[in-house]
C-alpha cells in the first residue's frame, strides 16, 4: 500500500508538471510507463484491496489530485460535493484497473488512462468554468500555471511592514502554505499563532481548510495575516469573468470582524475596490507600497464595535 502510494504520488507530480489536468484539448493524456509497469507488477494486489484499504486509496488519490491542480493554478476551488464527485471518478477507475486480466497488455491501461483523464477534464470544466478560457487550445499550456508561491517568514514580515513586537494575540495566518513558514517563526518566537490552508498537514496550530470552511467568530483574532492569499484570490474572482466576488466580500467583512477592538488585518494585494467603503470610525485603513509592484500591502484595524 505504501509503494502504491508513492507511485501515485508519482504519477500525480508528473500529470502536474506535464499540466495533463489543465490541457482541456484532450491530448498527452497518459500513465507514466512506470505507473503502467507498475500497475501490471502489482495487479493481484490492487485486485485484492479491502474495503477499507479502498476507502482510504480513493481518498488519497482524491487529495493528491486536488493538491495537483492547484499547484498548477493555484485559483482553482474545490467544494465538499466537488470532491465527492472527484472521489467517484477514482472509484471507477480502480474498478476499471481491478477488472482487468492479470496478463492485459500496456494499451489497455493506456486506454483506461485517457479516459480517465477525460473525465477529469470534464470534472474541472464543471467545476472551475473559467479554466476552458485560461487553457485555449492556442496557448503553450506549460506557460499558463498560476502557481503558488511560498515565502519565508521574514519576507512576508517585510512585504507587509509588520513589526512583529507591535501583533496582538492571537494571531490568524489565513493561507499560511503547506509549510508554514510564518506560523512556525512567530510560534518560535513565543507568539500564539496559528494557521489555515488547504495543503497544511494538521497539528495543534495548523488546520487543514480554506477560508470559507474555518468558522470565523466575531472578535476573536487579534491579528490575521494573508500574504498573496485571500486578497489575491478576491481580486482574481473580481476581475475574472462569472466571478464569485460576493461570497469573497462577505467572507471579507467577516473577517475584518472576526478582529478584536485594536485588532488589525494585514494582507497585500490591496483591494481598493471594496476597502473605499470601509468607514473611518470602525476601521483605520494604512497602505503601503510593494516594492516592484503597482500594488499595496494594507494593514486594517478594527477601532470599534
């Protein structure tokens, strides 16, 4: 189970860098040849998986895929009945894969493999609408990853002028990246802070979430922090077309009151469109500017109730 696990693993780097999930003209649609080797190595094993060893499989290979494409674009969003769908679609194919003689020759998963990879094209065109226009079939695909930084601590206290003895506790990084980075130094620093993201493994101080899913309850935090998270997130779904700009404003205005009295809000890119409309009595709203950048980094503190 563990080998399969790392061949998966595999595959799915491959899929990414190969941007197989995101070329919506249904071509260089494949298993790796060491995927298909192994595949036919370890038939009677895959044949012979309990239930359980299924369940937990499907659920593996579901994260994996979602963990994929959004390293290839990184504003892809993936709901609840989005990945019960996704967890479907792999059912089948471990069935299709459990079904197959134990001599079958390669063309036969080659062939599960397209139209396994169909489907998931299908899964993304229903899901995410806007990927068919990112991904014309003009556009050199390996040139069109919206990929996901993740950057050090010091350079995020940097880009968003944060001095870190000013911070009230505690402290809320909202998209704190599969690392960590800054969770783990103001931690280190004796600060209690914690972080949310999508690809973070779980602990005490990590939640495996995206910022719709983490309850926010009225002034609770007294610092959030989203480097190139939420704000660029709403400003992609603000510009792009059938957007979901209104469910980002209000997510928005939850989090500002999710802040403590005196709390603040650090984040960049700035969001002019909506931080206009913040009223000056409830909220004091600094900008600073990104070196390189026509953007600001923008610090809000909540001043009353």
């Amino acid at each position: 189970m563990e080998n399969l696990r790392t061949q998966i693993d595999r595959q799915f780097e491959y899929s990414r860098r190969k941007n197989i999930f995101c070329n919506l003209s249904n071509n260089v649609l494949s298993f790796q040849p060491e995927t298909i080797a192994y595949l036919r190595q370890n038939h009677q094993a895959i044949k012979t998986l309990t239930s359980e060893e299924e369940n937990s499989l499907t659920k593996y290979l579901v994260d994996g895929a979602i963990r994929s494409l959004c390293q290839a674009n990184q504003f892809y969003y993936f709901n609840e009945l989005d990945k019960a769908t996704l967890k479907k679609l792999y059912i089948k194919l471990l069935s299709k894969l459990k079904a197959l003689p134990e001599s079958e020759e390669k063309e036969a998963y080659k062939q599960i493999a397209t139209k396994h990879f169909i489907a998931l094209q299908s899964f993304l065109r229903m899901t995410n609408p806007f990927a068919r226009h990112l991904y014309s079939n003009k556009e050199p695909y390996l040139e069109q990853e919206v990929v996901c930084e993740e950057y050090t601590a010091a350079t995020q206290l940097h880009l968003l002028h944060i001095d870190i003895a000013t911070l009230k506790e505690p402290i809320l990084d909202l998209g704190c990246g599969q690392q960590a980075h800054l969770v783990r130094y103001l931690r280190d620093q004796k600060l209690e802070a914690y972080g949310i993201d999508r690809s973070v493994s779980p602990s005490s101080h990590t939640f495996k979430a995206d910022w719709f899913e983490f309850s926010l309850s009225d002034k609770t935090w007294g610092t959030i922090i989203s480097n190139l998270g939420f704000s660029n997130h709403f400003l992609h779904h603000h510009l792009r077309v059938g957007g979901d700009y209104a469910n980002f404003g209000i997510r928005y205005k939850e989090i500002l009151h999710a802040l403590k009295t005196g709390g603040t809000f650090y984040y960049a890119p700035d969001l002019p469109f909506i931080e206009n409309y913040l009223k000056p009595e409830e909220f004091l709203l600094q900008r600073f500017a990104v070196e390189g950048t026509e953007y600001k980094a923008i610090k809000v503190t909540r001043l009353g109730s």
